[in-house]
C-alpha cells in the first residue's frame, strides 16, 4: 500500500556527451523531467544541430505522414480477425537490427509511393462516386436511345426529357405537343415532349402544372442509353485501376516492418523533444531535471558515471512541491491499481488504497454473484484472456481474482449453477457434486436470507471503518494532525462505540442483527462506550467546522457534520448500502434456479426434451451470469468509490511518466 518515495535530481554536462547520455537516459525510463527552462539560456534555434537532430515540428509532420503511410498499407495487408489483432503481441526487434534500420532505411521513398498511391485513389474514388450518383439519377432513362438533353432546342424545335404521374399524361394530348412515353416506373411515366419552337412556352407551362421532374442528363451528342453504358464501362475501368493500385501497395508491404522501426524512431524523438522545452542551455552545457523513484536513484548515477563531463547531484525537494505518483504494489495486487486510477491518482504524500481495494472489490464481487460455476467460467476465460492478450490485462486479472472469490462464495452458499446439484432431489445426479455442494455449504441464502443480511451489513462496518482507519493514516503521513483526529478518528471511536452499545443491550435482538437470545457483548461496556460517544460527538461539534470564521456558522455547521453532513445519518445510510450485496447475490441465485426448473420442465417433452433443456441450460446461465456479472462488478465499484475512498481519499495527484522510447508497434531487446 505503498507509493514510490521520488527524489529530485540535478543533472548537467558538456553538451558534446549529451547525445548519447540522453539516448541511453531515455533507454532506461528512469526521469520525469521538470520545467526549469525559465532560467536564462540560449533559445532553441540557436543549439547545434548535432545536439538537437531534427526540429519538433519536422518531427511532428514525419511522425503524422508516417502513421497516414502506415493506416493506409495496413488496408492491404492479409485480413485478421478482431481476435487475431487483439492477442498478437507486439514484434520483438533486436537492437542491432532497429539501430540498421534507423541508420540505412529512407523513409522519404515510401512515404513518396504511399502519398502517391493515396492521392489517386483519393481521385478514382472521387470519380467514381459522382459517377455512380449520375448512374443513380440515369436508371429511369436508360432505355432512351435518342438524344433528349435537360433542354434541347434547335431553330425549329424544343424538346423535353421529364417523368410524370401517370394521370397527369392527358395534359399533353395537345396538337402542339408530340410526346413519347419510354419506360414506366410504378404510378410515373418517362416522356419525353416536343414542340415547335414558337409554342415552347404552352409545354413549359403545362409540365410546370403537372408535376413533372427533369431528366439528370444534359447530352445533347449523346442518348441516355449511351451515357449510362459509358458510365457502367468508366466505372468498370476505375475499378481495374483500383485493382492495380492495391497491387503495388502490396509491393511495398516488404518495407511495412521497417515502416514500424522508423514510426518507433521518430515516436522516441518526439518524446525527447519535449526535454528541450524544460532544460537550461549555454554553448556548451546543459543542465536537467526531474524526479526518479528512490529505487532507481542508484541506475541513474550508474549511467551518468560513465561519462566524463556529466555530474548528477540530489536536491531536496520543497513541500510545496507536488512530485509525480508511481505505484510501488506487489504484483497481486497491481492490477487493481487500475481501479484506482480510473477514480483519480492519489496525493503524492497521501496513501495508495490499491492492495485494500483489492481484498473488498474480489470479496463484495464474489458475494454479488454466489455461484461457484459461473466463478469458474470466469477465472478460466480471463486466465485464457491473459494468455493470449496484449491488452486489458489488469481488468482480466481483476475478474480472474473476482472469479476465484466467487467460487468460494458460490461453495458457501451452496451455489453452483443454482441449485443444479442440490442434495434432495438434484436436477443432476452425481453424488461427487452434490457431496461437495453440501461438505461446503455454510448457509443457503435462499432459506436463511438473515444470515447473509448480517453478513453484508458486518462487512460494510468493517469497510467503512477500514476506510476511517486510512484516512487516519491519510492525514498524519500529509502532516494533518488535526484532520486525523476530529474528521477520522473521532467518528472511527463514534462508530465503535455506537456498536458496542448496540450490541450490549437488547436492541441487537430485536432487530434480529444477530442470531442470540442475549446480546453477545457485556452491558456494563455501555456506560463507557456512551461517555466517550459523548466526548467524541462533542468534539466534532465544537471543531468539526473549525476553519469557520464566525462563531455561529461554526457551531450550526458543526452540527449539521455530526448529524446530516458525513454525519450519523450519513454512516446509517453506507452501511445499509452493503444491503446491495445481499440483494445482487440472490437475485443470480434466484434466476439460476428459475433457469434449472425450466430447463428440467422441459426435459420430459418426448424427442426433443433433452435439446431443449440442454439449450435453456446453456443460454439461460450464460445471461444470468453476464447480467449479473455487469451489475455485480458495477454495484461493487460503487461501494469502492462513494462509501470507501470519501472516508481518507486525497486525489490530485500526477502520473509518474518517465522520459521513455515509444513502443507502440515494435519492442527493442537486447
């Protein structure tokens, strides 16, 4: 439960070294630079180019060319499932091999065949699509074998290609107009209409009134019928072009992995460009620096002695300073880290809840879901998801931890698959199961739901006072001695006490809180118990506002915390949340049931029964535990957030992100 001690440093050298020191800082991951370019230095342009290599902004622009290079070859290369793309890890590259490639591999030329490649299908595709918008507009006069423009007119005549409803036709049987009906269309007709050019204004009067649409086309050299047989051959002709240019893309697939070599080089001087803006300069000397976690301090000093003019030296931080946060968990534990960062990173001189997280989110999740079966079907899947993975790996360790609680959760509540090998009358007779099922089982909670009532309300006491605890050792490890005591440990003693009252009188009993005819704890701890309560209440309401000004607002507010504001109502109302628990756990116990009775009411239907119930089987537990595995996982996370980390949680921390290669396509080894 533990973050990583930082430890500042200082580092400066001769720029003629820095090169190939900064090369071999970055190789390590160790530094997380800070900004100290406000001091007086010379300015980037004026550095040497031996020191800088290339400007962040040619950089930038490669770096963007190379990937749009990369998406666009990626197109043509051999088709891969979305399971294939999600389990193949990343290529391993030899550092003598990526270091000949960097050296010996033009990345102009590709990005030059590429470009070109893109630009004219950017073009052909353009082409074609307007082509088949045109061919779209054409379908309805494709038979039309003679020249009928938008509008044609000669010296003698005017002519008009339209499409009209059907019982709009006897508009045109005028002796001016001579039309001819082409091709039907459901209720629409296609016409085309001519007439002497004098009487061109009665035609366009009469389709104006009759609802006509105009033709897409203006040839006037060419019949529809032509146009679109010429469209149907361009487009043709456009996709053998595509066609030849798929195939000299996959001409230059045989540079793809150098393709990823250069996009990691580039990717790691982006990185390195970003040094530049924090260091202090002179003609000859740099000066850097940054945090290292305590554990690497001695690596750092180890590189930096290798070379003559660089000197690295400790500096005490200030408090004021806020250093970056690096988880340092063991390694059961990391993976629930995640958790912890999707709420937010803790203060750098706060705690790291992870590794108690851990123990409550696999325990609350397993009590959600109570089924031994579904928390084998679990740890298995997310074991073969590890196996086979490259990502999501901390959220697959998190279900497989969560699965495995589940399978002591379903044994001790009887569940496995339901109630499928009960031990009186099971749905499957085997008596191994049906053994196991009864040897394990504690209570069944569909017959003695007040023991699981107890059990979630005993564990949301033990984890919010958990939480209090934490939030103890929170405030004192920040120097908030005051904190530590009114805001945590004065209700971890109000609490306690209010449980040793509670269950040292008869009220226990009553409100069934425990399976006894006397309550389980001495009466005489009552008299005690109340004199600190009181004490402990009375302290918050004197001081629980104590940054108020006015006397007033500091009394009223102070009540307000010891009733309403994170007050008793306010710890009534989280324990009582843990009920959720409960609820979830019978809810999947419940559904399984029903899916077993269903299945086995099928199973006597003749022919087809043990189909039927095998398929309601099957289907039925798969969605009984992906529902409640989704809310179980939900609600968990929940408790986590609101009744959990509000008791000592201190956000706003930063993210530790070291000076480091990228490694999005390929990983160097040694």
């Amino acid at each position: 439960m533990a973050i990583s001690r930082m430890v500042k440093i200082l580092i400066a050298g001769h720029l003629s070294e820095f090169p190939f020191f900064i090369d071999e800082l970055q190789n390590s991951s160790f530094i997380h630079l800070v900004d100290i370019s406000g001091e007086k230095g010379l300015s980037l342009s004026s550095l040497s180019p031996a020191v800088v290599g290339e400007r962040p902004e040619e950089i930038n622009s490669l770096l963007l060319k190379l990937e749009e290079s990369r998406v666009f070859l990626n197109e043509f290369m051999p088709h891969k499932s979305a399971w294939e793309r999600i389990t193949e890890p990343v290529r391993a590259v030899k550092r003598d091999q990526y270091t000949e490639v960097v050296n010996t591999f033009n990345p102009s030329l590709i990005l030059q065949r590429t470009e070109s490649l893109r630009e004219k299908r950017a073009e052909l595709e353009k082409e074609q699509t307007e082509l088949e918008e045109e061919k779209a507009g054409l379908m309805r006069w494709r038979s039309v074998s003679v020249p009928v423009g938008y509008r044609y007119e000669s010296d003698s005549a005017f002519a008009v290609s339209s499409l009209m409803p059907e019982e709009r036709l006897a508009s045109l049987d005028r002796q001016e107009i001579d039309y001819l009906v082409t091709r039907e269309y459901g209720d629409m007709r296609a016409v085309v209409a001519a007439v002497h050019v004098d009487d061109r204004g009665i035609l366009e009067k009469i389709l104006a009134e009759n609802e006509y649409e105009d033709v897409p086309f203006s040839g006037v050299d060419i019949s529809p019928a032509e146009r679109f047989e010429n469209i149907n051959s361009r487009i043709e002709e456009i996709n053998d072009e595509l066609r030849s240019l798929a195939r000299t893309a996959v001409g230059i697939l045989e540079d793809f992995d150098k393709l990823d070599i250069m996009l990691e080089y580039y990717g790691t001087l982006q990185n390195r460009s970003e040094l530049f803006d924090f260091w202090i300069s002179s003609e000859n000397a740099f000066v850097i620096a940054g945090w290292v976690r305590m554990q690497d301090i001695e690596d750092v000093e180890g590189i930096v002695s290798s070379y003559e003019t660089i000197i690295c030296e400790q500096i005490p931080g200030d408090r004021e300073e806020n250093p970056p946060v690096a988880f340092d968990n063991r390694p059961i534990f990391r993976p629930f880290q995640l958790l912890t960062r999707l709420y937010n990173f803790p203060s750098y001189r706060s705690i790291d809840p992870s590794p108690v997280l851990a123990v409550f989110f696999v325990a609350f999740f397993g009590l959600c879901l109570t089924d031994a079966g579904y928390g084998i079907i679990l740890s298995a899947l997310a074991f073969y998801g590890i196996r086979r993975t490259r990502t999501g790996r901390d959220l697959l360790w998190i279900l497989f931890w969560g699965g495995i609680f589940t399978v002591f959760a379903g044994l001790a509540t009887g569940g496995i698959f339901g109630d499928l090998f009960r031990a009186d009358n099971p749905y499957i007779n085997s008596p191994f199961m049906s053994g196991l099922r009864q040897k394990a089982l504690i209570f069944d909670p569909m017959k003695e739901p007040m023991t699981f009532f107890r059990l979630v309300l005993l564990l949301g006491v033990v984890h919010v006072l958990t939480g209090l605890v934490l939030g103890v050792a929170s405030n004192l490890k920040q120097g908030r001695v005051a904190a530590a005591f009114i805001d945590n440990g004065t209700w971890l003693a109000i609490l306690v006490c209010l449980l040793a009252i509670l269950f040292s009188t008869d009220m226990c009993v009553k409100m069934a809180l425990v399976d006894m005819a006397v309550p389980p704890l001495d009466p005489v701890l009552v008299k005690p118990a109340s004199a600190v309560l009181a004490v402990m209440a009375g302290t918050v309401f004197l001081f629980g506002a104590r940054d108020e000004e006015s006397l007033f607002f500091r009394f009223f507010i102070g009540f307000l915390k010891l009733v309403v504001l994170s007050g008793i109502f306010s710890y009534l109302g989280d324990i009582l949340s843990y009920i959720r628990l409960m609820a979830l756990g019978m809810v999947t116990a419940g559904i399984a049931m029903a899916i077993n009775a269903i299945a086995f009411m099928l199973y006597d239907i003749p022919f087809v029964g043990i189909l039927l119930a095998g398929v309601v089987l099957v289907v039925g537990h798969a969605f009984n535990m992906a529902i409640n595995l989704l809310g179980g996982f939900v609600h968990t996370l929940r408790l986590q957030y609101v009744e959990f980390f509000s008791k000592f949680f201190t956000g706003g921390g930063r993210a530790f992100t070291p000076l480091a290669n990228s490694m999005k396509y390929v990983r160097i080894i040694e």
